[in-house]
C-alpha cells in the first residue's frame, strides 16, 4: 500500500475526486486548506474529513473558518 499526500483543495471537490480515481485504496494525507476560494468549501470539507481513508490535519484556511 502507498502512502499519498496532497494539499490546498481550496473548495474544489472535483479535483478531490480525480485524487480518489489515483489513489485507489491507498491512504492519503491531506495537509489542510480544503476551504475557502472555490466553489464547494463545505462539501469538500466534508468529502475529505468522511472518507476513511484519508487523514485530515487543519490548515490555516480551517483555522480561519473556526474564528
């Protein structure tokens, strides 16, 4: 099993979803900034921190949708 990483989503969950095609059923790392800037913040959000394979940590555009 490969270990993947990726970063800065920035709200587009297509490109979340190209990742999945690439990966398979390998684990991903996903170094934050999942929202702001595109068109599907929340879903994206959302699609990243549900799937069990992919380990999320908060970026600083998550820390600033929290404040």
């Amino acid at each position: 099993m490969a270990v993947w990483a990726t970063a800065d989503l920035h709200g587009h969950l297509e490109i979340w979803k190209k990742i999945k095609e690439i990966i398979g059923d390998d684990e991903i790392y996903v170094l934050g900034d999942c929202v702001d800037r595109g068109p599907q913040s929340w879903e994206t959000l959302k699609a990243v921190y549900n799937d069990p394979q992919a380990r999320l940590l908060k970026g600083n555009h998550e820390d600033m949708l929290v404040k």
